[in-house]
C-alpha cells in the first residue's frame, strides 16, 4: 500500500535502504508524470522503492508569476500515484524542506539564459528545493521530464559536482494527441488557446529537419497563428558531452499563448 509522509521525521521512516527512485513533482498530476513514474517503477523494480515528493515550490516563482493560482489537488494526486504505482509521497511543508536553515544553491550563468532571462532566479529556486530533496531523500536514481530541458541540464551539472552517487535519468516528453506537451499549465488554456499551442509541435516538427531549425520554427509557427512577438526565444542548444539526452542538438523554444507561457524542445537531426 502507498504510504504519505508530511514531515521529514515520517520520510526518514518510511524509506528503505534498498534502491530508491525519486520523481520530483510540483502536484498536479498529468500523463507526463505518470511516464516519469512508469520510468521510476521500472528501474526501482519490485523490490525497490519509488518515491514521489509533491511541493509547490515558491522560490521558484518569480513576483508576478503563477504561485497562488497554481493548480493544487493533494488528494488527486494521490490517487494518481497510488495508481500509477508510487511506494511512498512525500508532501512535505516549506518549513520540512526548504526553512530558514536550507543552503541556497545560486544557478550558474546557463541559468540566466533562455528561462532564466524572463524567471530571474527560477533555477537557483528550483536546484535549492531539488538539492534539499536529495538530501532528504537520498536517492540512488532522480527522474525528470526532456520538456523541462534546462532545468534538466542544470540539475545534472549540480548533481556531478554535489551528488557524485545520485543518477539524474531523463525521459521523454509525453505529448496530447495534437503534439502539445502535457504540462500542469495546460489547465490555464482556453480550447481556443489549446489549439493553437499545438502549432508549437507542429513548427518543431518542421524545424527538426531544416538547414536553419530557428528560421523556419518562427516561419511555419507564424502560419499557425504564432507571431514573432508571441515567442520569447527559439533556439539551438547544444546537449553537454555525455548527456543522456536524445540527440546532440536540441531545439528549445518558449512561447505567449494567451496569459500561459509554454516550452518545448526537440532533438534536431
Ligand atoms: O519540474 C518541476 O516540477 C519542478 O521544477 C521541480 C523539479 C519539482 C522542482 O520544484
């Protein structure tokens, strides 16, 4: 049966010592978690365990960004990961996980760039709560989604240099039927607004094979109704040496649909 804990003194009883997964959620469970879950389940086995931590993180979050507003169901959320065979979530409180004693991890300059030029201190936010997790948690393998590619990246590189043993495991981007990545902000789309985020996929489709993957993403986006001034940027990120990432380039955008911004990447060819 799928055990909760709430404070850190309940995690450290319910973990066990054989292999532990950890996916790191913000809640709102979607298909796209359910994937890093499935992933999780396979390389704990049956004898490891797979834990799920849910906390909305609010240093991750810039003054006027969705933090209030942001979808919360706990109890959902449970019942998905019940479902989708988690072993144990944790949902701590900031004061068990972050609190006024946490070390502050500052992002390296990558983390200024493409997200962090618009979330100014979003990944410092961000690798503070995973780094707190990990050392809560300490687990052998950490899974997180390809969608969120800089953040990926960036909790990679920390992980080399302060978690040596933690293997950070990356897994595709699940999608909808109409190609738009499945992310928790999706529920703030109207259906108008739905169908035209599924121009992005559709633009980094075509952009995958073209001689200028940037070009021709802003070309066939705007022909779905994606402005230029819709996009805050689209461009070719080259995947550090020994990523376990598809492919050795990866094109990333973010884009303005209605009040949502929303990302994706692909693995160019
Ligand atoms: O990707 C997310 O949901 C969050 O950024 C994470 C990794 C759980 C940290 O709060």
């Amino acid at each position: 049966m799928m055990q909760v804990a709430r404070t850190a003194a309940e995690l450290q009883s319910a973990l066990i010592s054989k292999k532990r997964i950890l996916v790191p959620t913000m809640g709102s469970l979607h298909a796209g978690h359910t994937e890093l879950i499935a992933q999780a389940r396979k390389l704990a086995g049956s004898d490891g365990q797979v834990v799920l931590s849910i906390f909305v993180n609010p240093l991750q979050f810039g003054k006027t960004e969705d933090f209030e507003k942001y979808p919360r169901d706990l109890e959902m959320d449970l019942s998905v990961a019940d479902a989708a065979g988690v072993d144990l979530v944790w949902a701590p409180t900031w004061e068990e996980i972050v609190g006024p004693d946490v070390e502050t991890i500052q992002a390296p300059v990558f983390g200024d760039e493409l997200e962090g030029k618009s979330r100014p201190g979003h990944f410092s936010g961000v690798l503070t709560v995973v780094a707190s997790l990990f050392v809560h948690v300490k687990p052998a393998v950490a899974v997180f989604g390809v969608k969120d590619l800089q953040q990926l990246l960036l909790i990679t590189e920390m992980s080399a240099q302060r978690f040596k043993s933690i293997e950070i495991y990356p897994v595709e981007t699940v999608r909808d039927s109409s190609g738009l990545a499945l992310s928790s902000r999706n529920a703030y789309l109207s259906n108008e607004n739905m169908s035209l985020a599924s121009g992005i996929y559709q633009a980094l489709l075509q952009a995958k094979n073209a001689e200028d993957p940037v070009a021709k993403f802003y070309e066939v986006a705007a022909s779905q109704e994606i402005h230029r001034e819709m996009i805050d940027y689209a461009q070719v990120l080259v995947m550090p040496a020994g990523s376990k990432v598809l492919g050795q380039t990866r094109l990333v955008v973010a884009v303005h649909i209605g009040t949502t911004r929303l990302i994706d990447n692909i693995a160019l060819s």
